[in-house]
C-alpha cells in the first residue's frame, strides 16, 4: 500500500439529528500525485426515519446540472413501514401489494409482468399465478399442498406441513420430516419437455404433465440437527462424523453397490476455528498456515506423506494495511522462460484508496482472447516454452464502480483494451465496438435490467422472474437453433439444464439434473450417462463421477475425482485416486481463464467447476445460484435480486475487489480471507451498534415499563373502587322503578357533563360559539338516557337496569383510573409528545391504535372463553400493553420527549384530572352508543335477535366492538385539540370588548 495515495482521503459520514446518515463521503484517487475526488453517496430519509432515496456519487453528481435526473433507487412505503414501490435505474420498477398480515399478494414490474399470491384460511400459500406482457392469460406456475392432521402424516412428522410443491421445474414432494421440521425424505419428478408450465388443480392433470419417475433422498440428522448421512437419487450414500466441538471430522462415500471409502479425515482446527490440516482420500494432506498476529492466512500447501518436499499446491498470501491481496506466490508451479524472459507463477495486485482493483499482473498462456472463450488447453509436460508470458492488466472505474476500460499488456505478443459503455442516468452497459459506442446503448437491456444479449447475436430469454431461462448459441435461418434452456425451483435454484444443439442435421440433447448432491448428465450425441456425486467440504471438493454408460461403450466405470481450491474457492487443481494430476487451471482477476491444462481431452471434459467453485455454461456465464456472471465483462448480467445488499450499482461484482472479495451465490459479496481480528472486529462493531441502539432504545424500553407498571396498576385500583361502588349500592339497596329512573337521570348527566366537555372544547378551535355547540351535543347525549325505560318493561321493579348499572361502573372507573393515573404519574420515566405538533402525532397514534386493536379486538371475540378466576386481570392486562405499546411507538418519534421521574407519589393535578376524568367518560359515552349501533345493524342484517344469532356472526360483532374499542387510543390527542380549543375560547373572551 502506498502511503501517498491514501494520505487526506478519510471516510466521512454526515448525521442529521435523528441520527441517520444522510452522506457517505469517501476520497478516490488511483494513483501517487493525483488529486484526490470526492466521492458522495446520499440518503435521502422521510419523517418516519424510512430511506426514501439512494443517490450514488456518479448520478448525484449529474443531478446537479440535470435537476431532473432520477435517483439510483427510490422507494415508497405503506403506514406499516413495508416497501410499497421501488423505483431503480438498474432494475426498474416494482410495485407490491401485502396483505393485511403482511403476506405478499400482488407484484407488477416495469417489463408489464404480474405475479398474485393465493393463500388458504390459515394464510399457507397454495398457488402463484404469473402473467407476462405477451401472455394472454395468468399461468399457474406454482402449487403448493399440505398434510392433514391424521394419525398416518402424524407418523411422518407432516401435519399441517407443505407435503407438495409444482414448481418451474416440476414437483418437489416432502415425504417425510424431523423432530426439528427438517425434511428427511423427498422426491423430485421432473415436468415433461414438452408439457407446458401451467399447473392446473387436479391432481391427475398434474400427474399427466410430470415424468414417470421420480428421484428420491434421503437425509438422516442427529439430535443437534447435524447431518449424519445422505442418500442420494441414485442410492449412492455420504456418511459424516463430527469431533466433540461440532466440528465435521471426517466424511465417507459409499457408491451404489460399492465399497465405503473416506473422502476426508483427520480434519483439524485452531482455536479460532480455522481449519489447519486435514487428509483428502487420495492420501494427499492439506495444510494451513495464519500468521499469529491477526489470523490471515499466509500459506496454503497440499502434499503427499511420503512426499513432503514435493508440493502439488504452495499458495503464499500477502496483504496490504487493510487486508487487501496484494501477491500471491503459487511456489509449486515451476518458473518458466520464454524468449530469455523469466515466467514467474506470482501475481501481483494493486488498489485505489477505495479498494478497487486497479492493476493485477500474473501468467497466462500466449493467444488468450478477449471474449468469453476458454484459451487453448495446456497438456502436462510441455516443453514448449513459447506458450507462456506474463500479462498486466489495469482498469478503471467511473464514479459509480463500473468498470469503464480493461487494458490488457502481454509481455510478448499483442494484447487488447476493452471499454465498456454506460448509460448516462443508469449502470447499464454494452462493450464498445472499433472504439465507438456500442450502437443502441439503453436498448440492450429489458427494463427490468436484464441484459437482451451476449457478444453479438446471441439472445438471452429471460422468464417474469428475471432468470435466465434461454441462451441462443447459433442462430439459424428456418431452422432450430442452438441454445441452452434452463429450470428453477420455487427457490430460484437451477434444477435443470437442457443443451440442444444441431450437427450434421441431427439434434442432440445434452441434460444436467440437478438434485441434492447429484448431478445426472445425459448427452445423446455420445450416449453418455453419467452421474455426478458432490461434496464441498470447504478448500477440498470431492466428486465422484459413476457411468450408467460409459461413453466409449464399456461398463460402469467409477472415478473420484479431488479439487483443491485457492481462497476463493476456485478450482485450481484436480487429483485422482492416486493423487496424479488430472487438470489445473488459472484465472484472471475477475474470473476468466488465463491457462488451463489437462491430463488429456477426455479429462478436460469433466472439468465442470471453474471460477470461484461455480459452473460454467455453454454461454460463457458462470451460474452463482441466483445470477449469471460474465468475467470477460467483470460485471452480472441483470441486477442484484437482493436489491442494495452490495452496493447501488446492481451489477458491479464484489465492489471491484475480486481478489479479497468473494460472492458465495449472486446476492453481496463478502470478504475471502477475513481473519479472527476482523470478525472479532465486526463483532464488536456490531455490539457497538447494538450498544448504539440499546442506548437510544433503553429509555424507550424504561418508559415502556414504567407506563406498563402504572396504567395496569390504575387499572386494577380502578376496578376495584368500581366493584367497591357496586356491592355498596346495588347489592344492598333494593330496586324500584323510580330508583332505576334516578339511576339512568344520573348516567344521563354524567353523558351530557362530558359531552358537552369534550365538543365544547373541540369545537372551541373554530369558533367562539363553541359552548352552545357543547350543549347541543350534551343534551343529545342525555336524552339517550332522559327516555330510556320503556325497554325494561315490568322487570324495572325487581332488577336494576343492568345497562345503567355497567355504564355507572364506566364513569366510576374512567374517574377513578385518572385519579390514579395522576397519583403514580411520578413513578418511573414517561414520554409525552413536548412540542410536537398535533400533525406530527397522528402517523404514531394510528400506530399504537393498530396494536391496541390487537388485544382488543382479541379481548372481545375470545374474552368469554378465559376463566372466571382470570377474568380480573384481563383488563388490567390490556391496558398495560397498550400503555408499553403507545409509549414505545410515541418514544420513536424525533420530537418526543423522555421525562425521567423520581419513585414519588404526585398530587393530582386538577385541570388534568378533570380534562383527563371528563375525556375517560367520553369515551365510555361514544363507544357505548357505537356498540348499541352495531348490535342493531346485527340484528337488522340478520333479522334474529342476538341470542338467536350464529356463532360466525357474534365474532364478527365482537370483533367490531373491538376495533371500537381501540379507537379510544386516539383519547390524548383529542384531549391535547381540546384544551388548545379551551385557551382558544378563553383568548378570545379576554380579547373581547367589556360593555
């Protein structure tokens, strides 16, 4: 590392009062003696603390003398905080409807596709439907199935559990589960070539679109829910052990009908948990060597026992201050020469102070091209030394991280630049031609960002998805084409690949069946059949490849085949049985093929893992498990599915670090050769924040406890002094019909007293005449009680009126909880609103009204069911949820205030405790009228009195009276618009002439 590049370019970042950052602010500069470019990333938050905006330093940059460009990503979310819309230059548009649980329903995209979501009764989804632009209908393209709860799924750990799944690729049946749900038996049948994707619901129509056969594994766990054994499809099996630390320790393979050989063992760590050696079934051991004072990793060897000096594999490690790759020496690979000029096995890497790749310089072999095509094959032994030089390649990036120009400088011979074309107000790219922009820059893409075609006149067909699920080879006028074809599961993993291709005016099939740890390949042009057992177990692969037919014609052949990998994962060399070489191959920075050798042709041809432990296609592309990445062009071809994970630019690859970084299946990259100091460093980064968190939650949580503990504690007080009025009055003074009269005068005054309370001050906000709007509503409100009587009939001489008595016992509690309420104020930290307007309240009011209809509304359908000891501490319960709730939800708020109290006991305010008593029995008198009136469009809908009504429909008015319940969580704010409309009214009469 150069320590003049990296002088005054600190990483910033701007924080604005929430305490979210709104600027990432970093210094680029490429090289000694350069000016030093400001680079600025920008975030753009709404009032909910939500990131609205994502602006990346290229397009922020335009922004300023385009006003109107768009930013990289722009997002919309619902009340609930879930993204509505997401606007990205990379991936278009994409607009999502959720369901009322938060289940997803409906998606549309900006290329006109359509995606619903269909769920039972208990929210399992059964079915998606898919409707392109083209398509003249939506097409089923999944189905799912559940087990009932009979004794028989019972025995197979299946109720209620998915037991079938029709996907892309065909149908996936989970036959059998674990103690710990996971899947322990399944099969997977294939959909026929030619049947189209569109499950219908019948199960034997179904049937009819799947192969007869079906490929079945097994999977056995322990009680820790390690993997023991697996049996595949083909009844070839693994066997695993694992050390007293958890840790896998060795693994066998029994082929079907075959002998149980170990595959690896005597697999050792360090006390950091890093591996240091372990033995490969071929005899060869590997060794890991960390330097001791952070961890990396600084040697990886493979030898033989009996052969310590003789190393297959010597990789040496060199970093720079950050842990950047800066040399890598392969000191097993011999130094060659050509045209008197050393060939050294090292590469060399160099950065800008943003880590990205900036040189790289290793060996290649000579007439390597600049396409995607793999260079000329290497046989052992060679001694041609013309066929190798060394090479330096440079590149260099815009603002956004594209990678705008691959320079590549052979030692001897000619080499070539590469440039690529990126759209002004986006990340989409095409190759430059002769030098000149590509022609139809902006058309090469859909716009949902997949790239439409590779070098040339080779299209690429994408499904609503946006997986790749067609690549065209050869183009052929009236005729078949060559392509490849690919499937997925309903977890977006390839489960299939289908190559057809023409020759001599014959077509062949060539097909890859992807199953759990199993390949079946099939190639009709040789006849072959081959199945493919495979085992990563980390910097050692194992695949064992077993003819069903052979493509020489002989018998079942069987052959293990052991890679060693570099820290990436690539393939780098592949043994034998006997530890003899098989093939090896190098690699460019961003992946392509810079030598390759092989035992022989037919060895070559079963060299199916490449680049970063992934395959590679016809098309040049390596498949990553969720996208196809191109290395000639150093970048994916459609964008990131996981969105912003790595980074705004949606297709750049491991943010122009390839050689540090490592993406394991398409979605963000991550760090190759993080040593113990840096995860102990991001562990404590990350209890930092939490730390940082916790310190901003914790009074939150405080006043959350404490509002808990008082507004439950007010509750049961209030409870009590209700039932305390109760049994003094109605259990000891015998009823009369004029005693009852009384009692509904007295419920009708209280009514009118906080009506008239309530709407005056409301009212008062608008107008001066507010008191007679007051008593309007007050003597609308008595009058309810003024004339009720009749209903009760003879009965009001031998029983109290029992809706006068609850509504009573209303009032008495709604005064006594205030009285409360204001005695306990001072125990424990509260949080009120401070200055915060009434506007700003409402989004967070709703908020908390949401969560107290949670229990409320549970409260009402199912509160009859809780046991009469119980029923006591329902209420009290209740609230004192709502109160944790209100608090935490209010407490988010930026201009929310914590007020931390002492243990004391408080003397009640009287303007509170009237303004709060008088609101507490408005609500008593809104929600009872509001319950009367549900019940009546009950019985009026129904035409049966509530007695004689349905179960289903008295949930259904419970569950109504619950949402009215929940409503009264909005009583502060109306109470804070009140008393404003109070000192509104009394402003007013003091400003008021005297006569």
């Amino acid at each position: 590392m150069s320590e003049s590049i990296h002088r005054n370019t600190p990483s910033l970042a701007a924080i604005d009062p929430r305490g979210l950052i709104v600027r990432n602010i970093g210094y680029h500069r490429s090289s000694a003696g350069a000016q030093a470019q400001v680079r600025i990333h920008r975030q753009v938050f709404g009032s909910t603390g939500l990131m609205t905006e994502q602006w990346d330093p290229r397009l922020l940059q335009l922004s300023r003398s385009q006003p109107d460009t768009a930013p990289n990503q722009r997002t919309v979310y619902s009340l609930g905080g879930q993204a509505l819309r997401t606007d990205s230059v990379d991936a278009g548009w994409r607009l999502t409807l959720m369901g009322e649980a938060g289940q997803l329903l409906e998606e549309w995209d900006g290329r006109g596709a359509h995606q619903a979501h269909h769920y039972d009764q208990y929210l399992r989804p059964v079915a998606v439907f898919e409707q392109a632009a083209n398509d003249a209908q939506a097409l089923c393209v999944e189905r799912l199935a559940y087990a009932s709860s009979s004794s028989e799924e019972a025995a197979r750990n299946r109720c209620g559990r998915m037991v079938r799944h029709d996907d892309g690729g065909g149908s996936l049946f989970h036959e059998v589960y674990g103690l710990h749900a996971e899947v322990t038996q399944q099969t997977r049948r294939f959909r026929q070539a030619s049947a189209a994707l569109d499950w219908p619901q019948p199960d034997a129509q179904r049937e009819a679109r799947l192969e007869p056969d079906g490929f079945q594994t097994t999977i056995g766990f322990n009680a820790l829910g390690e993997r023991l054994h697996h049996t595949d499809a083909k009844g070839n099996r693994f066997d695993y052990t694992y050390g007293i630390d958890g840790q896998p320790a060795s693994i066998f393979v029994t082929p079907r009908g075959g002998v149980r050989t170990q595959v690896l063992g005597q697999r050792r760590y360090n006390a950091a948990g890093q591996i240091i050696s372990e033995r490969a079934g071929n005899g060869v051991v590997r060794a890991m060597h960390y330097r001791e004072f952070d961890g990396r990793l600084r040697q990886m060897t493979a030898h033989l026992p009996a052969q310590p000096g003789a190393a297959l594999q010597d990789l040496r490690y060199d970093y720079d201050g950050v842990g950047n790759v800066v040399r890598i020496d392969d000191l097993a690979q011999p130094t060659q020469w050509s045209s008197n000029t050393q060939i050294s096995s090292a590469s060399l890497y160099e950065y800008d102070t943003l880590s990205q790749l900036t040189k790289a310089t290793g060996r290649e072999t000579a007439g390597n091209t600049a396409g995607p095509a793999l260079p000329a094959r290497v046989t052992f032994g060679s001694t041609d030394d013309s066929v190798w030089r060394r090479y330096t390649q440079r590149f260099s990036y815009d603002a956004a991280g594209n990678v705008l120009e691959l320079q590549h400088v052979p030692s001897s011979g000619t080499g070539f630049t590469r440039r690529m074309s990126v759209a002004a107000g986006s990340n989409h790219f095409l190759p430059q031609a002769d030098g000149k922009a590509a022609p139809g820059l902006g058309q090469g893409f859909d716009r949902n960002g997949n790239l439409q075609a590779l070098a040339g006149d080779h299209p690429m067909g994408w499904d609503v998805r946006n997986q790749l699920v067609r690549f065209t080879q050869v183009r052929r006028e009236g005729g078949n084409d060559d392509e490849e074809r690919y499937a997925y599961d309903a977890t977006g993993q390839r489960i299939l690949k289908r190559q057809v291709s023409q020759a001599r005016g014959v077509m062949h099939t060539a097909e890859v069946r992807y199953l759990p740890g199993l390949e079946i390949r099939h190639d009709s042009a040789t006849g072959e059949q081959l199945n493919v057992l495979n085992l990563d177990a980390g910097t050692t692969t194992v695949r064992v490849l077993l003819w069903d037919r052979h493509p020489s014609g002989g018998r079942q052949d069987v052959q293990i085949r052991y890679g060693l990998s570099d820290h990436l994962g690539s393939s780098s060399l592949e043994l034998g049985e006997q530890a003899q070489l098989l093939s090896q191959e190098s690699y460019y920075p961003y992946g392509g093929t810079a030598w390759w050798a092989a035992k022989s042709a037919s060895e070559a041809s079963y060299r199916f893992i490449r680049y970063s432990g992934k395959e590679r296609d016809a098309s040049g592309l390596s498949y990553y498990g969720f996208r196809y990445y191109a290395p000639w062009l150093c970048r994916w071809v459609s964008p990131d599915p996981s969105g912003d994970a790595d980074g705004l630019n949606l297709y750049a690859m491991v943010g122009g670090n390839p050689v540090t970084r490592v993406d394991a299946q398409g979605l963000a990259g991550t760090p190759a050769l993080e040593s113990p100091n840096d995860k102990q460093i991001r562990r404590l980064s990350i209890s930092r924040r939490l730390a940082h968190a916790g310190r901003i939650f914790r009074a939150r949580i405080q006043a959350a406890s404490s509002a808990a503990i008082r507004d439950g504690l007010s509750t049961y007080i209030a409870n009590a002094i209700a039932t305390g009025v109760d049994l003094a009055v109605f259990s000891t003074v015998q009823p009369t019909a004029q005693r009852n009269q009384i009692l509904r005068l007295t419920v009708a005054a209280l009514d009118a007293v906080s009506t008239a309370h309530m709407s005056t001050g409301i009212a008062g906000n608008w107008t001066q005449s507010a008191p007679y709007i007051g008593t309007v509503f007050a003597g609308v409100a008595g009058l309810g009680y003024a004339v009720y009587g009749d209903s009760i009939g003879d009965q009001a001489e031998h029983s109290w009126d029992p809706v006068a008595v609850q509504r009573l016992g209303g009032h008495v509690r709604s005064l006594s909880r205030e009285l409360a309420q204001q005695v306990l104020r001072g125990h424990g930290t509260g949080v009120s609103w401070g200055s915060t307007p009434l506007r700003g309240r409402v989004t967070r009011t709703a908020g908390a009204t949401a969560a107290y209809a949670l229990a409320t509304v549970a409260n009402a359908v199912y509160g009859g069911d809780v046991p009469a000891l119980m029923q006591p501490n329902v209420s009290p319960a209740i609230e004192a949820y709502d109160a944790a709730m209100g608090t935490m939800i209010r407490g988010g708020h930026p201009t929310a205030v914590n007020d931390p109290h002492g243990q004391t006991v408080q003397t009640p305010d009287p303007a509170g405790l009237m303004h709060g008593g008088l609101s507490r029995m408005f609500n008593q008198v809104w929600t009872h009228w509001a319950a009367t009136g549900v019940e009546a469009l009950a019985v009026a809908l129904t035409g049966l009195p509530q007695a004689a009504q349905s179960r289903g429909t008295r949930r259904m008015v419970m569950a109504a009276r619950g949402v009215i319940a929940s409503l009264t969580e909005w009583r502060g704010f109306f109470v804070a618009f009140a008393r404003r409309g109070y000192t509104t009214l009394a402003s007013g009469w003091r400003a008021a002439p005297r006569r």
